[in-house]
C-alpha cells in the first residue's frame, strides 16, 4: 500500500494502480485532477484501489462516469472503507473486489447552503434529485428494488464485505488486508471510531481462501496433481491463477514422494494377493486332509469291529470272535500324526 493518499503507478505492459486514499473534491482528489490522469491511461487497464470517506458528489458522478466509459478494464478494490460518494466512483468499475474486513456505506446525498427559503427549498430539490440518480446507479449494479434502495439510503446503511457481496453491490471478496488510515466519522450518525477500527480488524489475519479460490481449487485439484506428476500440461487458467503458487524447487521431491506411495501401494497389493493365493491353497489342504482322516476313522473303526454273536433256541450256543486286524495298530499310528499335523 502506498503512503500517498492519491497516486498513479504505471509500469510498462502491466495494468496501472491508480491510489485514491482521502477525500473526494476540493480537499482530496478533484474530478479534473483524476479524468487528466486517466486520460494518460486510455489503453491500459487499471486497478482502481479506494480508501474514502466519499466527498463531494458532483467530482465523485463525474470521476463515476469517466470510469464507466472506459474502453479497457477497470477493477476497483475496496480497501478498507468505500463511503457516500466513493461507492458511487467503484461501481463504475467492470469488477468490485472488496476485502474481507472492509466496510461499505451508502446514504442520501448531502449539502447545505446559505439563503433565502427559496434558495434552501432549491437546494433540497437538487439534493433529491441527486439521490435519485445515486440509488439508480445502485439499482442498476444490485437489481434491488427502488424502494428497498430507498430506505438504506435513509437508514446510512454499513455493510461489511459478506453483506455487500449477497446483495450485489460487489463481485468478489479478497483477503483481509491491514488498513492502517485513520477516519473522522463524526458527521455519520450510524458508526463511530470504535465500531470502525473494530470492523477493519476483523479477520486481519485470518488466512481462509476466497470463495472464488475455493470453487477454482476444488475444480482444479485433480489437475493439479496429474500435473506435478507430469503427466499432463497445466490448462491456462491454472497457469494464470496468482492466488497459488507452485514451488519448481520441490517439484522433484513432490513426484519423488508420489512416485514411493505408488511402489508401497503395488508392493501392499501384491503381497495380499499371495496372502489370498496362499489361503486358497490352505482351504484346499484343509479338505482334503479331513476328507483322508474320515477315510482312516473308518478304516479304524472297521478294525476294532467285534464278532457277531449268534443265538438259536435248537441249536448249541455259537459264538464267532472275528480276530483283531492284525494292521489296527499302524492306523492309529497313522491317524494320530495325522490328527496332530491338522490340528496344529
């Protein structure tokens, strides 16, 4: 930001910064002092940056209308307060950017005057008119109703950035940024110093990113990773995005880092196929196993089988021991290793 409160920077191939930090008219900046300035500028776009109480309304509609005819762009970005007439000259930009912890102000026009009553009812008219021509301006930029227009005029209604954005008085809001001026508000009946410095405090440090970064980044994020893994050209509007800056400097060790998640997560998913080869092999071990000591119970049960004794009422009692298979023993050997190895 820079110390003087009116001030042009024009540096060759890159928009002008165009400083407008103090009043409007007499005691700031007049209209006649900033339409020569811009004339300078016709070809070039400019960053309008405002920091003002307003002023005088007549420089303020016709610095308004200098800005609105432009052929190149104009962005204005409010930083810090935008007051009366000074709203009026940033909606004449193509795009009002507003940080975060600044303040908006519209109200009735202004004025006094030294006369008859005839003199004071001609001034009264003309304040009214000029009102009218303001809340158009303001109507035409917001799509807000005449009448709701009407009354915050009436009301001097502050709005703070959130505030000015939902009811279209701004595009965009940037980051907080640190406003170092100081305001005599004493001739606004709805804020006073305290309630001022408190509102231009408000989330200085606050780093959360802008709802338009957030909407490019989510967009943007997918690309943004096949990019640094260099597998694609970055699109235009990424390489054109300030708000994020890649550090070529970590390029390497960014792809390297990717490049060892990789390995791990093929070298993790061919150990679990083996685990699963491996498991599919045991099932089968496991059956086939059983299948061979059912095959031994029977055989062994079949070998410790007892004689069938036979009664007849006639005929002597007869009774047939069937002799002890002579390999029982082996198969319980047999079948006990079995059982062991299984189990186990």
């Amino acid at each position: 930001m820079t110390e003087k409160w009116y001030n042009i920077q024009n540096k060759a191939g890159k928009p002008a910064d165009v400083y407008i930090f103090d009043e409007i008219g007499t005691y700031g900046i007049t209209a006649q002092e900033f339409i020569t300035d811009i004339k300078d500028l016709k070809d070039t776009p400019i960053n309008l940056r405002i920091n003002s109480l307003g002023g005088d309304v007549f420089d303020g509609m016709a610095m308004y209308n200098v800005i609105k005819r432009r052929e190149a762009k104009t962005t204005v970005y409010i930083e810090g307060i935008a007051a009366s007439i000074a709203t009026i000259i940033s909606l004449g930009a193509d795009e009002v950017v507003m940080a975060e912890n600044s303040l908006f102000m519209i109200h009735n026009a202004w004025g006094g005057t030294m006369g008859e009553a005839k003199d004071m009812r001609k001034t009264a008219d003309t304040l009214e008119k000029i009102t009218g021509e303001l809340t158009d301006i303001y109507r035409k930029k917001t799509g807000l109703s005449y009448d709701a227009l009407a009354e915050m005029m009436d009301e001097e209604t502050w709005l703070n950035a959130n505030e000015a954005l939902e009811m279209g008085f701004i595009d965009t809001i940037s980051d907080s940024i640190k406003v170092a001026a100081k305001y005599d508000v004493s001739k606004f009946k709805n804020i006073t110093q305290e309630e001022i410095q408190n509102k231009l405090s408000i989330n200085i440090n606050n780093k959360k990113m802008t709802n338009e970064l957030k909407e490019w980044f989510n967009n943007k994020v997918e690309e943004i990773v096949t990019a640094v893994k260099g597998d694609v050209k970055v699109s235009a509007d990424v390489a054109e995005q300030t708000a994020i800056t890649v550090n070529l400097g970590d390029n390497d060790e960014i792809k390297n880092k990717i490049s060892e998640f990789e390995s791990s997560n093929i070298e993790l998913s061919n150990k679990i196929s083996l685990l699963e080869e491996e498991l599919v092999a045991s099932k089968g071990t496991n059956e086939t196993l059983t299948q061979e000591v059912e095959a031994l119970n029977a055989k062994i049960n079949k070998a410790d089988a007892k004689g069938t004794e036979i009664v007849t009422e006639a005929d002597p009692v007869v009774v047939e021991n069937k002799k002890e298979d002579a390999n029982s023993g082996f198969y319980n050997l047999l079948a006990g290793k079995i059982r062991t190895k299984f189990n186990n």
